[in-house]
C-alpha cells in the first residue's frame, strides 16, 4: 500500500535533518579560517551559506 506524504511535512523534516547534522555548526566553525585562507569578504560566505541552507532540503 503507498502511502501519501504531505510535501510540507518532508520539508520539514529535511530541515530538520540538516540542522541535526550540523550544517550550522560546520560553517560557523570554518567561517573564520575560509576568510582568512582565502580573503574572502564575510558577506560573500554568508550569501554562499544562505542558498545553501536554502536548496539543501529540496530533493
């Protein structure tokens, strides 16, 4: 029997998900020494992060 999954309901718990693996956590921990290595402007990883936690629970 297939059962019918609510696209909110999904979204939600690939959010979910992804916070739980740490995704936060990893680009707070890299920010600095990535800015520092390269001379990038904080602005920049910020924008880059941003679309990333945007597109990242999408299949």
């Amino acid at each position: 029997m297939k059962q019918n999954l609510n696209r909110w309901v999904m979204l939600t718990a690939h959010v979910l998900i992804n916070f739980v693996l740490g995704g936060v956590y990893a680009f707070s921990f890299f920010k600095t020494p990535l800015i520092a290595q390269y001379h990038w402007d904080p602005a920049v990883l910020s924008l880059a992060f941003s679309i990333n936690m945007g597109i990242i629970p999408y299949p």
